[in-house]
C-alpha cells in the first residue's frame, strides 16, 4: 500500500528517520552515566517500547498504572511509572502488577507511602520507589531536604518498599528555547541534586537512582554525572515544537492528511484538534508557510498565498508528537511511500 492510498486523517511513522533517532540518542548516551528509560507517553505502543529495549534501553518510563499493564503485559520487564498512584483500587492493582515486573513508583507523600506498604504486603510484592523531589516545575514533588530525607528514610524502612532513588524532572526546561537559560538552569538543578544526595547520604540513606530528563535537555544530561536515567520521550518522533530547538533529532511522525476545501489565500484539511493537538504548537504543512492557522474540531485552515487544490494530500508535522499519537488507533509505518507495517497505539486513552 503507498501513502497516498491511506484514508485520512492518518499517522505514518517514517521508519528510518525513528531508528536514526534512537541511535542517535543511544549514541549521544554510549560510555555516560545515565542510561536510556524512554517515555512511552510519545508512541504508546509496547511494540516501539521492544525496539528501545533491544537498542539498549534499560526498561521505560510511563505516566499511568494502566500503561504499565500494557506494558508488562507485552513483556516489559523493568517499567518507572513516574507519577503518584494514590486511589486505594489502583494502588492494590500497582501492587499485584509489581509481581510480574520491577516495578518503581514515585511517592512525595507518607499517607501514600503507607498505602502502598500495606498493599505490596498483601500482595507479597516489592514495590520499588523514587521520591519526587521539586524541580522548579512546580507540579509534585519535595522541595525541603529535611522532609524529603524523612520520606526517603520512611520508604526505606517500610516492608515491601524499597527506596531506590530520586525522581527529578525539571520539565520547566524542556522547551526552553534559549539554549544559555536552558544550560544554566539545568546546571542548577544539577547542583540542588548534589547537595541533597550529600544530605542524605550523611543521614545514612544512599539514592542508587536519578532519574529525569527530556528530549530538550538530553543532550545537557548525557554529560551528567548525577543523573543515572534519562526519562526523554519525544527525540523519537520530534514535533513542530520540539523542531524549533536544533536538537539533532529528525521529524520521524507525519499525519497524511486531505485537502478538503481550498479558496484564494486558504486551503482547509481534514483534520483539527480532534486528530493533532495544538496543545504546545500549531500543526504544519510540509513545504508551506502559514500567515495564520485557525483549528477548529474537525478542520484546520491554513492562510496564505498557495497553490492546492481540493484533493490534493498534504503531510503536516504535529505540534506535538505525544498528545497527536494518543489521538490515533494506529501507527503506520513507511518507508519511502510504501506503507510496510502498522502498529496499534495500544494504550492510547489508556489515562487510568
Ligand atoms: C515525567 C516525565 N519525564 C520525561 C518527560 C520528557 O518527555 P519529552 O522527551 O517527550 O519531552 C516528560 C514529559 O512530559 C515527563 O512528564
């Protein structure tokens, strides 16, 4: 099948360009410290998440608890959910999928922390922990050392929990676009890690683990000596926002799309926030640049002088990857204008 015989709206993952992502990354990575756990927010598939695994990644990194099930169901072995898993059902659930798999979650709550002892007891799993240090991004996490060496020394001492390390994603920083703040910040934050793993460890409480990042510091963090995981999602696919950034990475996700409706100074496609989130960036047209974008449901206009007609098929790089492909039931994989694979986003919607 070619590219052009797709019903559209339709995702096609360039199959080179991905592979040359990866490699790029495990090569920016080769011989470093921190070592590859891949967000699989991006691709949401178990079968992209194999292909990290057999390049070198050492597990993944996921959002959600039902993510995780789909991933060990696929065979994952070693899976970070790094967020917090607090209602009682799912915290029960998380504790008999730690049977199957290494299991880590983050904590920065001792209520929680409990909660989960309780529940790997029951199980008679080990749940392993990363506790959440803030960042600067403001979302979870602690920021006063004391509380968190309480936390750490709580989990460590907890039956069924180990504490395995530091969640420390400065998400803040990923789409800093001016690369000085960007390296500066970064080197700060470096900096916060130092003295707090100097803190605990005069406490007697020894963090194995450092996990964060993203495709917008990876390169800052492959030089890391703190930093034993990189969590980076996005190098694999790369968007229209994370184009802006000159970061090596190629765009390796398109959506074949229709020309629907094409007048003087605009053409119309069938395809709008239903399909391509403009959650960080608008869309675009390959080979076209917009005066002005507008997005509605199921149509988004471009504006500008152009020559398509109704028909006609565009390809238009998301805005951003991860939130486009949640939108999708399958990737489509290509190479040059053959369609020679598709995969299901198995956990698309998967938000539990
Ligand atoms: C916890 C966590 N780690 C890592 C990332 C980095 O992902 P990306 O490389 O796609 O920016 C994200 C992005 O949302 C995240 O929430």
């Amino acid at each position: 099948m070619k590219i052009r015989d797709l019903e559209t709206p339709a995702l096609i993952v360039l199959q080179d360009k991905m592979e040359n992502n990866l490699s790029r990354m495990m090569m920016l990575l080769a011989g470093k410290k921190p070592r590859l756990r891949p967000h699989y927010k991006t691709h949401k598939s178990p079968h992209i998440a194999a292909l990290q695994i057999q390049a070198g990644a050492k597990g993944i990194t996921c959002s959600k608890l039902s993510e995780a099930e789909d991933l060990a169901a696929f065979g994952i072995r070693d899976i970070l959910i790094a967020n917090q898993v607090v209602q009682p059902a799912k915290v029960a659930r998380l504790a008999q999928l730690a049977r199957c798999c290494r299991l880590t979650v983050c904590v920065d709550d001792p209520g929680n922390v409990k909660a989960l002892s309780d529940a790997a007891r029951l199980a008679g799993s080990t749940i392993h922990c990363y506790v959440e240090l803030e960042m600067g991004m403001q979302r979870c996490g602690i920021d006063d050392f004391e509380e968190f060496y309480r936390l750490a020394q709580y989990v460590d001492g907890m039956p069924g929990l180990t504490y395995d390390g530091i969640q420390a994603y400065a998400g803040n920083l990923s789409h800093e676009y001016d690369r000085a703040v960007r390296t500066e910040a970064a080197a700060a934050g470096e900096q916060k890690l130092r003295s707090l793993i100097a803190y605990l460890e005069a406490r007697g409480v020894h963090s194995r683990e450092v996990s964060g990042g993203s495709t917008g510091t990876a390169a800052l963090k492959a030089g890391s000596t703190v930093y034993t995981e990189l969590q980076a999602g996005s190098f694999m696919f790369m968007d229209a926002s994370y184009g802006r950034m000159d970061l090596g990475f190629e765009n390796a996700l398109l959506a074949v799309c229709t020309v629907i409706s094409a007048g003087k100074g605009r053409f119309v496609i069938d395809a709008g926030v239903k399909s391509l989130s403009p959650d960080q960036d608008p869309p675009a047209v390959v080979g076209f640049t917009a005066e002005r974008i507008s997005l509605s449901e199921e149509h988004t206009a471009f504006y500008g002088p152009h020559d398509f007609h109704v028909g006609d098929t565009v390809l238009v790089v998301p805005g951003h990857c991860c939130a486009t492909v949640n939108l999708f039931d399958q990737l489509h994989f290509v190479r040059g204008d053959e369609v020679i694979a598709r995969f299901p986003v198995t956990s698309r919607g998967k938000a539990q």
